[in-house]
C-alpha cells in the first residue's frame, strides 16, 4: 500500500510539473504573439494602408472549385513547357514572411479591436513587396477579422484566397457563415424593432384616440 501511494504521489508530482511546463511555454507564446503584433503596430504606425471596402453584410464567397495551372517556362525548342523552378532563397523569403505575418496576426487573435487594421496593413505590404501570401495567413487574416467582427473585411479576404485558388479548412468556413447569418439576424431583429416602434409611435393613444374616435363618429 505505502508503495502504491508513492507511485500515486510521484504521478501527481510529474503531471503537476507538466501542466506548469505547459503553462509556461503558453505564456512565453502569448507574450512573443504579443510583442510581434507591438511591433508590427510600432514600425507601421505612420505608413499608409491601401483599403479595399466591400459592402457591409455581404456573404462570404463560395470556395473556389479549381486552382489555376502553376507557373511554366518557356518550352524548349520542339519540346514541352516546364514546371519553373522557384529560387531556394526566394522560396525561403516567403516562408519567413509569411512566418513572421503570422505571428502578429496571433498577437492580433488575442486582441478585439485591432484586427482588422493589421490584416489589412501585413496585406498591403506583401503586396508592395510581391510576396506570395499562404493559405495559413489568408485563414489568420479571415480569423483576425471575425474577431473584430468586420464581416466586410472578412468577405474581401475571403475573396483574394480563392482569387490565388486558396479554399480556407471547413472549420474557418463555418465561423465565417455563423458570423454572416449571425449578423443578418441581429440586422432583422433591430429592422422589426424599429418598425414595432415606430408603429407604437404613430398610434394614437389615451384620451386623443378617443377624442378622434368621437370626432369621426
């Protein structure tokens, strides 16, 4: 028995100092988010944001059904097009573009109200720079502007990916659809409640409604 019970103890012990390693390295990863989304805000805080605006409850596109053909050489003489080659140092560029875009669209993810604003800066600036932009930041940008409720903006996102024949996973797609029909919910029931009161404002009530009733008769 007292064996079993040092075996139980050393098992509580070891999963008490792994929830804390975990804790650890959670905190270490929300900080490092959190400093790059600083950053980010700091060293763009002047820089001019091109901004592409859809009309607000637009639904989401429809994933797109086909990719376009990848990029070819010029076919040899009497022979056929070849597949180009991407450069290794280019290749590696994007991906530690797109690393490092991605993040500060994590440090966004923890924030409410900024993501919107930093999607579409981290956008602009692959643009400028040509920079190929992944389907894992494309999905972080679409979640960064759930997250700030920005249907619009998430619409426009949505519409590059499949633009560059990128289909953001089902699980960002039906976040998107229930922030859609969400919003197109609580546009209803505000359009009945303002009709409800305007309806109770133009009736007539208490002694003037009795008064036109008389009057009429």
């Amino acid at each position: 028995a007292r064996q079993l019970l040092e075996q139980n103890l050393e098992a509580e012990v070891q999963e008490a100092e792994g929830r804390a390693t975990r804790e650890r390295a959670s905190e270490q990863e929300r900080r490092m988010h959190l400093e790059s989304l600083v950053n980010f805000v700091a060293f763009n805080k002047h820089r001019p944001v091109r901004y592409f605006c859809l009309q607000d409850g637009c639904a989401p596109p429809p994933p797109p059904r086909t990719k376009p053909p990848p990029a070819t050489r010029a076919p040899a003489k009497g022979g056929k097009p070849e597949e180009a080659v991407p450069d290794p140092l280019q290749r590696e560029a994007v991906q530690t573009a797109n690393a490092e875009a991605q993040m500060v669209l994590r440090g966004a993810l923890r924030l409410a109200t900024c993501g919107t604003e930093v999607a579409r800066g981290l956008y602009a600036q692959f643009a400028e720079l040509g920079i190929e932009v992944s389907q894992l930041t494309f999905e972080l940008m679409v979640e960064t502007c759930m997250k700030a409720n920005d249907i619009s903006t998430t619409s426009e996102f949505l519409m590059r990916m499949e633009q560059t024949g990128q289909t953001p996973n089902h699980e960002v797609l039906d976040k998107v659809m229930d922030l859609y029909f969400q919003r197109r919910h609580d546009r209803e029931d505000a359009e009945a409640a303002e009709a409800t009161a305007k309806a109770k404002h133009e009736a007539p009530r208490g002694p003037q409604a009795r008064q036109t009733a008389v009057e009429v008769a």
